[in-house]
C-alpha cells in the first residue's frame, strides 16, 4: 500500500521534496514502511508458500509454480489416512497438557521463595537455577535415560512428563523475575492481616502474578507441543507413542515425494500454535520480554 | 523481611534464631521439588556421566576401559567435524541473528504506521513448531520444487542446492534462524523503548545525526541486554539438534524416524552438530561411554558462557533482589 502511493508523492513535486524538512521527513517515513512491508513479505512468504502449496495436487507440488490450479480439500482428508495423525495428536495433547499443568504445580512455590524469601542459600539456589536452564538436556542424557530404562518407561512419553512435577528450571527463572517485581507491601499488609505464607502466596500474590503464570503456562505448552528431541529419544519405534512433531518429521520420508500432503501436515501442527498466538498475543510478548532482563 | 531487620539489629537473640531457622525451613519446604528435582536430574547423572565416560557399556555389558573413550575422541573425526560446524553456527549464525533483531527491532520502534502490525508478523515465524519451519524451508529452498529457485530465477540470480550442497546448508539452516528472530526483536523492542526519550533530545540538539545517536546513545544503554541476548544465543546454538537433523533427515529423503538407518549431517557431514553427534554414538550405536565423553566436552563448554552469563547477569539484576 505504501510502498504503490509513494513514487507519486514525490513525483508530483519532485525539487522541493527532498530539500525542505517536511519532504525529507516524508522520504524517511516511505523508505522505513517500505523496509517494513518487504521485511513482511520475506516473513511471511514462506507460511504463505507453505499454505498454498497444501492445496496443490501432488504433480503440482513437484513442479515450481506458486499457485495451485486446484484446490484440493481433500490433501486434508488424505493425511489423516496416511498416518496415525490422530494419535499422535492426542499423544501430543497428552505430553502438553500434562507437563504444564505439572509444571506449575511444582515451579510456582519455588520462584515464589526464590524472589520473596530471605534464608540461607537464596543466591546459591537461583544462580543454580540458571546454571540448570543454560544446561543443554544431551549432557545429562545418558544416566537419565537409564533411569526411566530401569523403570521400564523408555518407548512411552513419561519420561519428559515425570520431572515436570520437580520444577522446570526456565519457568522457575521467569516466574522469579516476574514475582520480585511485586511491592513486598502486598504480602506484608496480607500477613498483617494474619494470612499465612502459603495463603498470602495463593490469594494475594497469583491473582497478581496471572499474566506471568500464563505467558510461562504457554511457554511451557508450546515448547512441548514443538518438542522434538525429547520425543525422538523417548518415544521409540513404535508409532503409536510418536508426537506430532516426530511424526511430522518422518512423513515426507514415509511418503517420499508426497510435498503437498507433508505441507498439509505441517500446517495441522502449526495452526494450533498460531490461533492461540492471535487470542494470547499480549500474554506472549510480555513472556517474551521477561526472557530478556531487564 | 521482619527476621531479617530485627537480626541485623541484634536484638532478642533466641527469638530470633528460632525465627530464622523456621525461615530456613520453610524455604526448604517450598524448594523441595526444585531440589529433589535438582539432585535426580543434574547432580546424580552429572556425577554418573564422569563414571560412565571410563567405562564401556551398551546398556548390557559394563567394562572398565580407562581413558579409551577419552584416547578415541581425539581420533573421531566425525567429532571433530561436528565440533567445526558446530563453531560455525556459533560465529555465524548467533551473531547475524543478534545483528537482524537488533536491525528490525530499530526498525519497528521508528515505525508510525501499522508498528502493531508490523510487530505480530515479524514476531509470528518464530511461533511455528520447529520441525514444521524446517520442513518448510527444506520445500521452499529445494531449487526443483521450491519457489525461492523461481523467484531467484526470475531475477537471473541462480540459486544453490540449499540443503543438499555441503558449501550452503548451513546457510540454509541461518536463513531459517534469521526467519524465527521475533523472539529477540521483543527482547531489544522492549530495550530499545526503556532507553529515555531526554537522551535523544539532548543529542539532537548538540546536533548529534541518527547514527551518532545510534552508536553514542542507544548502544551503550541497551548494550547489557543484546551482550545476555548474544550469550544466551551462544548457549541455544550449543545444543542446536532439530533444524539441523531434520533438515539432513527430509533433504536427504532417507527413511525412518527413530530405529536406524538414518546417519545426520547430510549432505555430507556438513550438518552433523556436536549434539547430533552425541546421540548419535549414544542412543543410536549404544556406545554410552563414549557418549559420555562427549556429554563432558558439552558440559564444560557451555559452563563457560553459562559463568559469563552469570557476571553479567549478577550486574543488572541483583540491586532490585
């Protein structure tokens, strides 16, 4: 749009323009928007590509043509018969939920005492919070893979559901940073009020503390929903424990040269990810500036 | 806060030790996941790792083998290719990413119209489920299916075999990170904003220029955040495992998912990771004590930034704790 109305503008007085502030002022403000509007078309072209080549016929998806010259519904239908897609949805679900909920369940109690206790310790434990966070999970692989092994739990998802209900070092990170920015004053005058810890800490500080348990809820959920190197190393050979995201990775191999249904697929496991984005917008972006520190 | 100020003025001594050990205890209490959580899953396996790296074990026989393991990473050449790339990334990638954020956060901060718009489709790429994002760059860079070879054709630009060329799919595993840098741009979005508005206004009238107000202003203020940013990409790209597996696994068109065949870094190491490799000897080959070697070499790197990380970090946060 601004990028059609600019050369006009200028054309029309051409001298003046650039000389006098005001043009000057009027060329910045074209060449930002125009910067704006290309960087959103390399954005979002590939999701664009992504979408319309799930629509194409499979000969069509092999070629390089850009716009379907059919169609076709029915790729949506055919993935579903092509691979257990539902169960790997429902398995997917199932890891999701299950790790947020456990998650919080276990993270809140320690960000709480991480950003409002005063005991032996407090530094030591939240730099070994960070140190966990910045870990890479493949140095500690192979002892904790033989643990769920021993418990026969290797081929199944438990094992990265289980250690949720102990805490999640980044959540607990996030949730702190959010938590000792809270005016002690709130959980002085409830404890005035003669509100025990625990109590302060549920009917005071969560109610306050809601868009950072959700941002750090969705975090938490996606990054589950996304996951892939826990599934691969969990879930074993037998498909009917694969996510979808494991599953999504081995359904061009298992259907070679079927582009067009591995697009429709791809799509299945994006769209979740991106309606909930458009409802939950503000949560994520201030989860997002939490990850920062300030 | 009540224990603490009345034990700094040293007043009723044995009230106040036994308030403060039931402050000590009550910590405990609320931590207990976190430290139970703690010694299972970093303590006890990091201490198992160093055991397991002296030994040879296929997850059915245990043998004592010394420093082998340590003896045959010097030799492993396919360790030392995935170290290389893995360095790669970090030089390249990590520094373009903070460099394109850092770019179009500036960008949308200056913006007059739409700036709302601009910033959910900036942001949205890097939402998408990673596996779907590779998949999709794999398609769309494939110069026989994919667009990008058409457009880049139309302008008589040729394009390279991305994923299938040793020379450019690392350039093509960039591109996919420079597509999902929304999350830095929120980050130096947020930076940028806190930066005082008086700052400018001084500069401007000392007659400072918009670059000079870039570099003497805006630079310095928000350099803590994009140095934790820069760090902490560091860290990410220590473990980078999905886009780079994925991407061999689809472009290569080899089979299965979680059984065998499938060796990654195609086409031809160059996007074998040190991670990858890791899992590969550990949970593919079964060779876990070498595994275990390699998880130390891991480990050891990323304390270093990770103890970089700390410094800083202890400099901008500790004086609201």
């Amino acid at each position: 749009m601004t990028a059609t109305l600019a050369p006009e503008t200028i054309a029309r007085r051409p001298a003046a323009s650039t000389r006098s502030p005001r043009g000057r002022a009027l060329l910045y403000w074209i060449a930002k928007h125009a910067i704006a509007v290309a960087l959103s078309i390399m954005f979002l072209g590939p999701l664009v590509f992504i979408i319309l080549t799930a629509f194409m016929s499979n000969r069509q998806a092999l070629t390089s043509q850009l716009w379907p010259q059919t169609w076709n519904w029915s790729n949506f239908a055919d993935i579903f018969e092509k691979a257990p897609l539902l169960t790997w949805i429902s398995n997917t679900i199932m890891y999701s939920v299950l790790a947020t909920v456990f998650m919080l369940v276990s993270s809140i109690p320690v960000a709480y005492a991480l950003a409002k206790f005063r005991f032996r310790g407090r530094k030591l434990a939240f730099l070994l919070v960070i140190t966990t966070m910045m870990l890479p999970p493949q140095v500690v692989a192979v002892p904790i893979y033989l643990i769920w092994a021993r418990f026969h739990l290797t081929g199944t998802l438990w094992p990265l559901i289980i250690p949720m209900l102990l805490g999640d070092a980044f959540s607990i990170f996030l949730l702190r940073q959010f938590l000792v920015t809270i005016p002690r004053e709130y959980s002085d005058a409830a404890r005035v009020d003669g509100c025990s810890e625990f109590r302060t800490l549920i009917r005071v500080i969560l109610p306050m503390a809601r868009p950072a348990i959700a941002a750090v809820g969705l975090f938490q959920f996606f990054f589950c929903w996304n996951d892939y190197y826990g599934p691969l190393l969990y879930a074993g050979t037998d498909q009917s424990h694969w996510t979808l995201s494991l599953g999504l990775a081995a359904f061009k191999s298992q259907h070679s040269t079927q582009w067009n249904l591995t697009m429709a697929a791809t799509i299945l496991a994006m769209a979740p990810v991106i309606i909930v984005f458009f409802f939950a917008q503000k949560v994520f972006i201030e989860g997002v500036k939490l990850t920062g520190v300030k | 806060m009540a224990t603490a100020t009345l034990g700094r003025r040293g007043k009723a001594v044995p009230f106040q030790r036994r308030e403060r050990r039931r402050a000590n205890l009550r910590a405990l209490l609320y931590l207990s996941p976190w430290i139970i959580g703690f010694s299972i899953f970093f303590i006890y396996p990091l201490i198992s790792t160093v055991y397991f790296s002296f030994q040879r074990y296929d997850m059915f026989t245990l043998e004592p083998v010394g420093l082998l393991n340590w003896k045959y990473f010097l030799h492993d050449d396919a360790a030392w290719t995935s170290i290389k790339n893995t360095l790669w990334l970090v030089v390249v990638m990590v520094p373009l990413r903070v460099l394109f954020g850092l770019g179009v956060a500036q960008l949308v901060t200056k913006l007059k119209a739409g700036a709302g718009v601009f910033r959910t489709i900036f942001y949205l790429p890097s939402l998408v489920p990673v596996v779907a994002g590779t998949l999709g760059f794999v398609y769309l860079l494939n110069p026989g299916t994919g667009p990008v070879q058409a457009i880049l054709g139309a302008v008589g630009i040729p394009s390279p075999d991305w994923f299938g060329d040793p020379a450019w799919s690392k350039w093509g595993l960039t591109l996919l990170a420079l597509w999902s840098v929304g999350d830095l741009m929120v980050i130096f979005m947020a930076a940028l904003l806190d930066v005082p508005k008086q700052l400018y206004e001084a500069a401007a009238l000392d007659g400072a220029g918009a670059w000079q107000q870039f570099t003497r202003i805006t630079l310095p203020v928000i350099r803590p955040v994009v140095m934790f940013s820069a760090v902490t990409g560091v860290i990410q790209t220590l473990q980078y495992f999905t886009q780079a597996m994925v991407a061999a696994r689809v472009a290569s068109g080899a089979t299965d998912s979680a059984g065998s065949v499938f060796t990654p870094g195609y086409p031809d190491g160059s996007t074998l990771t040190f991670p990858e490799w890791l899992f590969q000897e550990g949970f593919r080959d079964f060779a876990m004590g070498y595994a275990c070697v390699l998880a130390l070499i891991l480990f050891a790197v990323s304390m270093i930034f990770t103890l970089i990380l700390l410094r800083q970090f202890r400099g901008f946060s500790e004086e609201e704790a």
